[in-house]
C-alpha cells in the first residue's frame, strides 16, 4: 500500500548521503519514555480518537529522536530517556485545520522548514541497524566539513509485515545549509 510522502528537493548528493530541503509540515507527535513507543497512541490519533472523530490518512515517514527544542524538526528522537515520536499529517492540513488531539499527550505542530542530511538504508528498523547508518552519515557529514544542528533522526516508511530487503528507513541529521 502506497502512503503520501513527505516532499521534499534534493539540494546535494554525495558518495553517501544527499541533502534534502523540506518545507514547513504539520505533525502529530507524542513524547515517551520507557517501552512505550508511542505509535499506539498516535495510530489512535489517525484512527479517529480526536475531537471530530475523523480518520486520518497514514503518510511517512513515522519519525523518532531525542526530545529537544519545539523549534527544531524531529522524528524519532532521545533525551534524557524522553523520546518523540512523530506521524507527518497529509499535506492538506495546517495547524488550523488539523483534528484536534484528545489525548493529552498527543501535539499537533508544524516542523519549520530546514535542510537535512539523509542517509539511506534497508533492513529492520532497529536501534542497531539505526545506530550503524548514524555514525556513518555523521562521519559523511564530518568528513564533508559539515555539521548536525541536533540529534539523529530515525525515519521509517513501511509497515511491519514488509520484507526487511524491501524496506526504506532513513538516518536523518538536520544541518545548516547555505
């Protein structure tokens, strides 16, 4: 099944990474710690668990990273042991026009738009396989004289009953770009 991606302009390619240039985007997110991962609550969000009861369209990426400041885009992320996790709306809705949230925990806001360094990769989705094209994609960067803005960003695209060749997840790095 075939999702609504998030856009974007390839603005650089290298030997092992390219950089992409992402408009402002409009996200469902969610912080956690612990086991939980926070997808259950967000699936629930798109499923109709908000104020209008309106299902939502599935896009990808689903995004983690470390928590960090509300103004610096990020997917799947950790802090602290706080992680965030994000689903990226359709494209379609703003801030204004996106179902409102009855969760507590759940954040509607929009992502400023920004350059990132995305490296490419198959396979699960685990913090193994993540963590090795991390480090890669940060000595890429550091070898090209360029330098993260904040932490790593794990991006997946596919569900979990997909063969791990066939899969596309991404280590994602936001930077400065001139």
């Amino acid at each position: 099944m075939a999702y609504e991606g998030s856009s974007y302009e390839v603005v650089f390619r290298a030997e092992g990474f390219e950089v992409r240039h992402y408009p402002e985007r409009v996200v469902a997110e969610v912080a956690y710690s612990g086991e939980n991962s926070g997808f259950r609550t967000l699936f629930g969000y798109i499923s109709g668990n908000n104020k209008t009861a309106r299902a939502v369209e599935m896009t990808t990426p689903v995004t983690q990273s470390t928590k960090i400041e509300m103004t610096t885009p990020v997917t799947q992320t950790r802090a602290d042991d706080q992680m965030v996790m994000q689903f990226f709306l359709p494209a379609f809705f703003t801030l204004k026009t996106a179902p409102e949230p009855t969760d507590p925990a759940i954040t509607i806001r929009a992502l400023a738009s920004g350059h990132f360094a995305v490296i490419r990769y198959s396979g699960r989705a685990n913090d193994r396989n993540f963590e090795t094209h991390r480090k890669r994609l940060l000595d890429e960067l550091h070898a090209s004289g360029l330098t993260p803005l904040g932490p790593a960003i794990r991006a997946t695209y596919n569900g979990p009953f997909t063969p791990p060749f066939l899969r596309r997840n991404e280590a994602m790095y936001r930077i400065k770009w001139q």
